[in-house]
C-alpha cells in the first residue's frame, strides 16, 4: 500500500502533465507520508494531519492529498461508474469530481481536466478511461485526473484500458465519442464557468474544423479569427448563424450544420433558429456585432497533418527488474513485430512516439512493481526523446488490445483466430463473442441483460404516435403504428410503469440529412420540447435516425416489425404512390424483432445473409439467402400479407428468370462468407496526397455512407482486400493519382502486409462486395442536395 501511492503520486504527474511539486516530494507530504502510509485508515488520519497542519494555506499539491484522501476508498462519484453501458463524464473541479450533464457532452474547457469512463455494451465488458486535458488546465488539475484515474482503474479490477488525452491530440477512440464533434470552450472552472445548461448564453463564435474528426474552438469574437474557406458558427443564443467561406465545401457545411442542430437541440431543446450565411452576404445583426466584413485569408494549413510513412513507425520495449533494477531493453527497433514478443509475466512498452503516442501493455502475470514503474518509464521516453508534452499515453491490459496497438504486429491473433489481426464486432447476426441471450420475461429482474439490449421494459406499455406536418404534430392512424414513411419526420411517446411510477421515452424519428425537410426536421425538436413540457419535463427524450432504431423502439408495436418504406408521405392528400416494383429487406435484431426496409428493386440490393420480399403487379416473391435467419421468414410472411397477392418462396442460387427479370436482370450482389462469421474490424480513411506525401484521415468509430466525402478519396480496408472509393469531386490529382494512395497506404502499414488486392472503386458506380460493408446503403444518396 505504501509504495503503491508513493509510487503512483510520483508518476502520474508525468509528461505534459507534471505537478509544481511531485506529490510524494513535497515537504508537507513527505512528512505525513513516512509516518501515516503504513496505516490502514489513510482516509481518517492523512486528512486530518494535513489540514492541521496547513489550516487555509495548504500547498496546491498537499490540497490535491487533502481532498482525495489517497485512500484505498474510490471517490463517492465513482462507486457506480460502469455499471451502465455508455459514456460517463466528470470535470475536476477544485480537487473534486463533478458529474458533467449528458446535455454537455462533448464540450470542454480549455481550462480544465476530466475524466470519462466507456462501458462497451459486449460480453464481456470492457471498459476504457481517459482523462482529457485543456491546453490551459493547472498542472495540479491534471494531477489531481491521474489519481482519480487510478483510482477508477482500482474499481475496476485494473482491467481497464487507460488514455490520456490533450486538447488537439485526441485518440480516435475518444473522437468515436462524439461523431457531431468536440467542442473547445474558453475559461474553466477556475474563471467561474460552471457545467449547467444556461438559460443567458454567453455569445460566441466557433471555428469548426475537421472533415471526419470534428472540432470547434472558440476564438475572439472578431473578423481576425475568420478566413475564407472554413466554416464558422456564430452563437447569438436564440439564434445560430451558421456562416461558410466562399472557398468553404459542401462536405464541411454539412458537418457544421450537424454540429449546430446537435447544439441546439442538447442544450437550446429545440429552440433556437439556424440561419445559413454565405460570405459577403452577412445580415444586419453580424455586421452590428463584427462591425464591415474586411477581405479574409485563405484558411492556415494544418501544420500537424503527418506523412503516414513516418507516423507509423514504431520501436518496442520490455520493462522488467529482473535484474533487481527496473530497467527498460529494447526488443525490436523497428515494426513490424511479432505477437510471441510479448510475454504474460512481463511488461511492455511500444513507442510510436512520431504519431504523438506511447502504449503500455501489461501483462497478466507481471508483478506489481512493474505494473507501476511503466508509466513513469513511459514518461521518461517522452522527455528524453523530446516527444511533444501533449504526446498521449496508452495503458493496455493483456486481451483488451486496440487496433491501434495491433496493427503494428504482423499477424496478430486473437483468441481461438486462425488469422488476423482480427477485432470481433457485432450487427445484428455476426460475432462469434457471448453474447446476453433476449428474455423479454426476465427483463424486470435482469438489469445487466436489460442494459445489454438497451430495454427499459419489454414494450408491452401505451403507444402514441405523430406525424410532423406544418409545423404542427398530426396523430397516425394506430392500424398503421410501426410503419414509417422516408418522407416525414414522426413523434413516438411510450408510457410505462416502473415500482409504481409512471415513466415516459420520447423517440424523434427522422431520415436526418436526406429527405426530411429541413422545416420538419426544426419544427420536430421543438414538438419533442413541447411534448416533453407537457407532462412536466420528466420525460427521456431519443432522437432517431432511419437504419439506426434501438431495438426498444422496435418492439413497440406489439409483435409487428418495423416497416421504412422508401421515400413518399404518409399524410393526408399527399400519399406517394407505391411503385409497380417494390423490394423490401428484412433483418433480425438480438431481441428478436425485426426491420424491414423498402430499397432500390435491382439485384445488386440483395444480400445472401438476409431475407427480401419482392412485389410486382403479378406476384410476390419471397427471396431467402443462405446465411438468412431463419427467424427472418416471419417478418416476410408479414410484409407479404400486407402488400397483397400470391406468394412464392424462393432459395437463393434457384430463382425463376422472371424474378431476375423484375429486378432488371440477374447482377453481382453481396455473397461474402466474410458476413457471416467473425470478421475483421474494417477501416475507413480519408486520403489526400496533395502535398506530395500521403495523409490518412481515420473516420472514429462505427462509419456510415454519410462518410464517404464526394470530394475526397477514400480507403476502405478489410484486410484481406483494400478499396479505393474516388469521389466525383475529388481533384484530378489524387484521381489520377489514386493506384498510387492505395499502393502507398499498403506500404505504410505498420504490419507489414504485402500483395493484398486493390480495387478502385466510382463513386455512384460501387459493386456490392463495397456497398456490403455500409448498414442501410443508398445508391440514390448523392442525387439528393447535400447542401444545407
């Protein structure tokens, strides 16, 4: 216990982070440590002694002592932490931990430090901590986040996988957190900010930057922090002026006006207005506020965009003190490395310190002394190879290793692989991990696998349901509940009963971005507020997105599926006609409901892992392919009841030619065995060489289609194959200069792999072994405007 907080106090100030005084060598400290550590009560004695002894003026480093107690207790803040699956969030404020409002997340402050918590949804669980830092935060705050990290990581059986994160260096896995963006705010606790949702608002100005890893920094409130092909947001309060330089692209207007509306409806509820400006056309109120537009810059390239050759070199280290000296060897200078390098009784240290990072992996048998020494080493590396002080380093126990890490090892495998480097995730069929089997009548006494399938209740409670229709809420007809139109926007409000109280979900269900008008989507937000005002502000409000439905809505509609059909409207007088031809896809979720979704009637839509329904004047088919679920069969003989007519079931490989004939005739279509079993983790990059070196641009987290950028070129990677997407405005350079990226990307690879297969791929003209890889793809996306 002695060493352990000794030990752990002298390094966690490390580098980019240090304290004024290392917390084990201040005077005042050192002092209570000799003669308090052997001690069992740390809590009790250390914190009185120390107060007693310093009174009002205790030394900013025996402060940070004095508050956490440096006991083997965890902060009270953090007793129930990962318990719940999701994203958990404190500020440090004044040596304490603050929870931070769900409605804030993803806004920080320059001037402080925060810890957050993600708990994977999987079996098992897993969990990652990262503490953050603003370029402005006290040494003493970041301090003072270390210790609660390790005290978290105490909690948690020391099974987590530990980040810390620097403002402008942030780790892929922690932008995955917020695919609307980072927002970077001036001030901190200590200038008096405080964590609420106001109801005055401070007016700001935010320069949005980033095509796949969003940020926004707050500037002065002045055209010097302007130039003219970036992307800026002016916050009036009851007004967003969202104003785009001429030489701005579509693709980054529409990131902003995504991190706008998320803005708005977080932490305004809906009700502020959203005003596009374009450059030169500015309205009375920002020529008031800015004073006359003067000529503007081009925008400052990006300084830290790194040649991918260079940061994905990497060199690895054994920490061990079998000698009886701690000491760090070298065991390969240069990757790729090999899996049997590691040990389980021992640690290790990857330095890929060009990219700005430093892992540490522990293994499951190394002794507690190596365990702690780690990151001090780590550390060390920073300082002594002059690695910037914002370089982040990564703790990562033995199994819990990220794509990051494993991609600098050539042929790393996972337990019971054959091949890799592999990374096993779930839709709604694939993943050979244990998974929480559903159990709708075990859900008030299972809250785990309650938490695992994301179910309040097993849908069974009171339904309503409208339709955004002129700014006002219109209620569906109940006969048709489950069944949403591509066209409108729609309300849904579940009431349910839970120990004796009634409780209250809002889901706000929308196609965002692609053929809900941008008037529906404004006035939704503010019928959800107003819904929710209406019953006392208690209710939990969702938004939802087409393709992206949780399965609790789902199961809503008492045992009928959820039916998308494509396009069209619902409302009265304005019903679309349903095509001549019309095919629908039919997938099974893990509390076994379904979705069935209208798409484009050609071949290329079917996919040998699902179930599909094709309706035609004459007849309907039912088209049944061989990695289906079988379970699948009873959403079809639903969907097919509804549509009318004679049905014939088909087996994939034994279709009559006139159901090819329906679909325009017989196509390639997804048929990969990769779907169907575990799979490899794909990658989705962005990739520009127009500085005469490859940059590559990771989009964090899970990737949609809404990702793929018309004006870019984009690398798809599934390892055994790698995709070249060319977007049709992406410049002729990197057009004619594309063979070249991808054989560039490969050769960067950390691994080392060599040979893979490389396909250039149009966009618009994309084959289905591509489109296989996106949920819910459509091939009609790009002919709708993209601009706000």
């Amino acid at each position: 216990m002695k060493g352990d907080i000794i030990q752990r106090l002298s390094t966690f100030g490390g580098a980019g982070m240090r304290l004024k005084t290392p917390l084990c060598q201040t005077t005042e400290v050192s002092a209570v440590l000799k003669t308090e550590l052997s001690s069992d009560s740390l809590c009790g004695n250390l914190e009185e002694q120390l107060c007693s002894r310093k009174k009002n003026s205790l030394h900013p480093a025996t402060a940070v002592i004095s508050h956490l107690a440096l006991s083997k207790m965890v902060h009270k803040e953090l007793l129930d932490a990962g318990k719940k699956p999701g994203l958990e969030i404190w500020r440090v404020e004044k040596m304490e931990l603050a929870p931070v409002p769900k409605e804030l997340y993803g806004k920080f402050f320059t001037g402080d430090s925060y810890l957050l918590l993600h708990t994977s949804k999987s079996t098992p669980t897993f969990h990652s901590i990262h503490i953050w830092h603003g370029q402005e935060a006290s040494p003493d705050e970041r301090g003072c986040a270390a210790i609660f990290m390790v005290q978290l990581d105490d909690h948690l059986g020391q099974s987590p996988t530990q980040y810390s994160e620097f403002q402008g260096n942030e780790s892929s896995t922690f932008q995955s957190y917020f695919k609307k963006g980072i927002r970077y705010m001036k001030g901190g606790i200590a200038s008096g900010f405080k964590q609420v949702v106001q109801n005055s608002i401070r007016p700001t100005v935010l320069h949005v930057k980033g095509r796949r890893n969003i940020t926004a920094m707050e500037v002065d409130m002045n055209w010097s922090s302007f130039n003219n092909g970036d992307c800026f947001i002016i916050d009036l309060g009851k007004v967003f002026y969202l104003w785009v330089g001429k030489n701005a692209n579509r693709f980054e207007r529409l990131k902003t006006t995504g991190l706008a509306i998320e803005i708005r409806d977080s932490e305004r509820q809906g009700q502020a207005a959203l005003e596009h400006v374009e450059e030169g056309s500015e309205p009375e109120e920002i020529i008031k506020l800015l004073g006359p537009k003067p000529d503007l810059p081009d925008p400052v390239q990006d300084d830290d965009a790194a040649d991918l050759k260079n940061t994905k070199k990497a060199s690895l280290y054994r920490i061990s003190d079998a000698t009886g000296t701690m000491k760090k060897t070298l065991i390969a200078e240069i990757n790729p490395f090999k899996q049997d390098m590691l040990h389980q009784d021992e640690i290790f240290l990857l330095d890929n310190g060009v990219d700005r990072r430093v892992f540490i992996w522990k293994g499951k048998m190394a002794n507690k002394e190596e365990r702690k020494a780690a990151k001090e080493i780590a550390n060390k590396v920073i300082s002594d190879e002059g690695y910037p002080s914002n370089t982040q380093v990564i703790v990562l126990p033995d199994g819990a290793e990220t794509m990051a890490f494993k991609q600098f090892f050539s042929n790393w495998l996972d337990k019971d692989e054959t091949t890799g480097p592999c990374q096993a995730f779930i839709n709604s069929k694939i993943a050979k991990v244990a998974q929480i089997p559903f159990d709708a009548t075990a859900l008030y006494n299972n809250s785990a696998m309650a938490a695992f399938h994301g179910m309040v209740d097993d849908g069974s409670g009171k339904v309503q349901i409208w339709r955004v229709e002129g700014g006002d809420k219109v209620p569906v007809d109940p006969s048709t509940y489950g069944q949403f139109f591509g066209g409108d926007c729609y309300l849904v409000l579940y009431s349910y009963n839970t120990g004796g109280r009634e409780k209250h979900i809002i889901y706000t269900w929308s196609v965002q971005g692609l053929k809900c008008s941008k008037d529906e989507l404004g006035a939704s937000a503010f019928l959800t507020v107003n819904l929710d005002d209406s019953m006392g502000g208690v209710a939990t409000q969702v938004r939802v997105t087409q393709g992206q439905e949780p399965a609790h809505l789902m199961s809503l509609f008492k045992g009928k599926p959820l039916i998308i059909h494509a396009g069209g409207t619902s409302r009265k007088h304005g019903e679309s006609q349903p095509a001549n031809k019309r095919l629908f896809h039919i997938r099974h979720t893990s509390t076994a409901a379904h979705r069935i979704v209208e798409v484009e009637p050609v071949a290329p839509s079917l996919n040998t892992n699902d179930i599909f329904v094709l309706k035609t004047q004459a007849f309907v088919y039912v088209w049944c392919g061989k990695g289906a679920n079988p379970q699948e069969m009873d959403a079809a003989k639903y969907i097919s009841d509804l549509l009318g007519g004679t049905v014939t079931e088909v087996e994939e490989t034994k279709e009559p030619e006139m159901f090819w004939s329906a679909l325009g005739g017989k196509k390639d279509y997804q048929t990969s065995p990769l779907l169907q079993m575990t799979i490899k983790q794909p990658r989705l990059f962005g990739c520009s060489n127009k500085t005469g070196s490859l940059i590559a641009d990771e989009v964090p987290g899970e990737f949609t289609q809404m990702d793929l950028a018309p004006d870019d070129v984009m690398i798809l990677d599934i390892w055994e194959q790698i995709f070249v997407w060319i977007g049709k405005e992406a410049n002729e350079t990197e057009k004619t200069g594309s063979p070249k990226i991808a054989q560039d990307y490969i050769n960067s690879d950390p691994s080392g792999r060599h040979g893979i297969p490389i396909s250039l791929v149009k966009q618009g003209m994309e084959p289905p072994t591509f489109t296989g890889w996106f949920l819910a793809w459509d091939p009609k996306m790009w002919d709708k405007s993209t601009t706000p």
